[in-house]
C-alpha cells in the first residue's frame, strides 16, 4: 500500500492564492471596478514580507490591509504582489508574498476567501489518525472474512409455521 499523501489543503490553497493573483492582475490593469474593494490578511512574520519596522512592530503576527480608495503601485508578480498604503498618513510599501495570504475579502461582492496555512501540522494528526482506523477497520474485515471462510457445520432447519396465523 502507497504511503505517499495527497495534501489536499495545500492543492486548495494553492487554487485559491492563484485567484487572487488573478483578480489583483486584473485591478492592476483596470483598476477596481464599482464599489469592489479588497481586504487582504496576511502574516506580517512571514519571511518575504516588507514592511516598515514601526508597522511590523505595530502588528507582529497578522495585519488586515483595506484596498479600496487610497492605494497605489500596485504590481502583482508571480509570487507576491506589491502595493504602497498610507498609515495615518504615512506612506508605506509593501510586498506581500502570496503564500503568507490568510484571507482575502471583497466584502462588497460577499465573497471570501480563508486560507488554512496554519493547519498543516494538524491535518498530519488526522492523516495519522485515519490511517490508524484504516487499518484497524482492514485488520476487523480480515477477521471476520476468516471467520466467515470457516467449513460450515450442518444447518438447522426452523419452521415458521408457529408463527403462522391460523
């Protein structure tokens, strides 16, 4: 039997980051059309992440970006894309590599999209813990089919007419 996973989260995710390439490549060239308007979470730890020391301080583990109206030099590459935001006034520019995307919202449209990054060490738990029921299910299935391939020893015949209305 294969031992080789499929890693079914990272496929989605994968999918999903390149949507959102997608959808940034297209404001990129267009600009953001109507009310749309995105906010983008991500881990600001992330390594590829560029951002200002004050604002890495600020929010040292995720911080949620608004594009909307006040942001410029978008330019979306194949890993990351790079936009400049103010801060209470202060201009900053960021790069922002996909792979540290948590989620992504268009809260104008309803849609959303929640990236399970952090749940790569649990989902090996429960790979773990299905491949131990897998087999013990395997093990049970074996037993009973040895059972059941036991030579059968002269069969009872019963008669339901007790039961029979009379």
């Amino acid at each position: 039997m294969a031992t080789a996973k499929l890693d079914y989260i990272a496929f989605v995710d994968d999918a999903m980051r390149k949507a959102v390439r997608n959808i940034l490549l297209q404001v990129e060239k267009t600009g953001l059309p109507g009310q749309n308007h995105f906010f983008v979470s991500y881990r600001s730890s992330y390594k590829g992440v560029v951002m200002s020391d004050a604002l890495r301080n600020k929010y040292p583990e995720e911080i949620t970006i608004v594009l909307q109206h006040q942001f410029w030099g978008l330019k979306v590459e194949k890993d990351c894309f790079k936009v400049s935001l103010s801060f209470n006034n202060i201009p900053e520019e960021l790069v922002i590599p996909f792979a540290a995307l948590t989620a992504f919202a268009d809260p104008s449209a309803k849609f959303s999209l929640h990236f399970q990054t952090e749940v790569a060490a649990y989902s090996q738990d429960i790979v773990n813990l299905e491949d131990t029921i897998f087999e013990e299910l395997i093990a049970d299935s074996l037993e009973v089919s040895q059972v059941d391939s036991q030579p059968k020893e002269s069969a009872e015949i019963i008669t339901l007419d007790a039961f029979r209305k009379k």
